[in-house]
C-alpha cells in the first residue's frame, strides 16, 4: 500500500507539473523571442533609389583626388593606383540623368584599398534635401569592387527620420568615362525601429560637464 500510496503522489506531481506549464507558456510565449527578430516584427522598411553623379574633371568636379595612390597599378585604363584617396560632395538625382530633379548629395570619400584589384572602401553620408525624407541622413560604409556589375554596401547608421538605422546598398555602375564621370546606381535598403520615427532625440543624460579654465 506503501509504495502505491506513494506512485500515485508522484503521478499527481507530475499532472500538476505539466498543467502548471499549460498556463504558463500561454502568458510568456508572445514576449519569448530572440532579440534579433526585431526587424521582423517591429521593423520599417525604406527602399530608396538613386543615382549618383561622380564627377572628377572640370569646373564642376564633384570628385577631387587628395591622394595620390604610390601603390601597383591595377590592370583598368588610366593606372588607377592602390592608396588613392578622393573625397567627393556628389549630386544625387531621381534618374540617370544629371538634369534630373535632384534629391540630395553624397558626401564622404573612398580609397582604393585593395593591393591586388580595384576596390574601394567608400564612407560616405547620403544627405536627402528633397521629398519626404529632407534633413535626413542615410550613413554607408562598404567596399565597392568597381569592376563587378553589382556590388554589396552596409548601412551602418542615420539621423532624422533614419535614426538607428541598419540595412544594405545594392550598387551598379550605370555609366563610367575613366577619369572624367561616373553615374552610379544605388537600391537603399534601410530598416529602422518605429518608436525612432518622427520623435525628438533622447535626452543626454551623461553629457560631460564643462571643461574648467584656471588662469595663473
């Protein structure tokens, strides 16, 4: 009687253990997710689509080389050298056109970083001056193998509208003249959280206090 006095406690244990759990997982399962689901389920998608105009020659250089690369030479027209540097305030417009409506510049720089082939590392920031998206600002940061047909960038941040911002640039040479104009097409992909959009900056708790002048 003992021992199967003490087999049915053990089996209620067990009936109370898994009806415990039955209530439980029901409460706790909609906030069990990993944390980088977050774009999935709380996540605004942007897709932007623009073209940029770099251009290294003439009055109207956008482009301007402020390095000289000492590097090898790789094998494309003109002797483009490893250690380049050019810092560019480029025109971004609707269409492949210059004289399409403009919508913004891209100012940063690359360098050609790579000693065996042409690849850049581009930094630069997308600044967005028309249409929905004005004052904001989309931040890039990738290398760009300028001999591909497409090539892969990060977005690594962004202010305004874009704060917080994550995603990735889809990148094509729509025209090149070496050493004279470059048309580039760039597919935006820029993801945000919601609660960033259209709200005022954090405040700064832990700002630094001013620094302290002592004069002898």
């Amino acid at each position: 009687m003992k021992v199967q006095s003490s087999g049915g406690r053990q089996l209620l244990s067990v009936v109370y253990l898994v009806a415990a759990v039955v209530i439980i997982l029901p409460a706790t399962s909609s906030r069990w997710r990993p944390q980088w689901l977050w774009r999935e389920d709380r996540g605004v998608a942007t897709h932007l689509h623009l073209f940029m105009h770099d251009v290294l020659t003439g009055p109207d250089a956008t482009a301007v080389d402020v390095v000289n690369g000492t590097g090898r030479a790789f094998d494309v027209a003109g002797g483009l050298r490893f250690g380049q540097v050019v810092v560019m305030d480029d025109v971004l417009t609707e269409g492949p056109s210059r004289s399409s409506p403009r919508v913004g510049r891209t100012q940063g720089f690359y360098v050609f970083s790579d000693m065996n082939v042409p690849a850049l590392l581009f930094c630069m920031n997308v600044v967005l001056t028309a249409g929905p998206y004005a004052g904001s600002t989309v931040t890039i940061l990738g290398r760009d193998h300028i001999t591909q047909p497409l090539r892969e960038l990060s977005v690594v941040g962004g202010t305004g509208a874009f704060r917080m911002a994550t995603g990735y640039v889809l990148w094509r040479t729509a025209s090149w003249q070496f050493r004279a104009d470059a048309v580039l097409e760039l597919d935006v992909f820029v993801h945000t959280r919601p609660e960033y959009l259209q709200s005022p900056p954090p405040p700064l708790h832990h700002r630094p206090p001013p620094p302290t002048v002592v004069v002898t």
